[in-house]
C-alpha cells in the first residue's frame, strides 16, 4: 500500500489542510481531544482551577499539539511555507 498523503499545503498561509478523509478524522480527534482537556479544566472541583491544574492542562495541550503538527507536516502532499495564494 503506498504512502498516501492526508493533507495538502494551504494555498494562502502556513500549514496544511486535510485532503483525505484521514485528514478529516484526525483533526476531528484532535479537536476532540482539546475539547476534553479543556472540560476537564473548567470543571475543576471548586469551580477555580489551581496552578498545578492549569499547568497540567497546559502540558497536555502542548504535547498533543506538537504531536499532532509533526504528525500532519509528515502526511502533507510538499512542504509547509508562507503562501500568499498565488501562483508559486
């Protein structure tokens, strides 16, 4: 089975767009996944998170977030640079 690519560079910007319905649930997983984390931040016993809640959820979404962009920079069609939306 050859390597298929699940994103394509963005035409104006910095990045990548899913292509492939790959793509389309791994971002849809990643959302998911801040979306969690961010609920279990606000529903912190007490209704205030303490520092070491919000520095938990801070990691968390770091980490997920660099895994997921090395994750899609290596299932992207070409490589990721600034793009005015024109022709190259």
């Amino acid at each position: 089975m050859p390597d298929t690519k699940w994103f394509i560079p963005k035409t104006c910007g910095w990045g990548a767009t899913p292509s492939a319905w790959q793509g389309w649930v791994t971002t849809l997983v990643y959302a998911l996944a801040m979306i969690v984390f961010s609920v279990w931040m606000v529903s912190a016993p007490g209704g205030r998170p303490d520092i070491g809640a919000v520095l938990s959820w801070l990691l968390m979404v770091a980490a997920i977030t660099s895994a997921f962009c090395l994750f899609v920079k290596s299932k992207t069609d070409g490589d990721w640079k600034w793009r005015w939306g024109g022709k190259e």
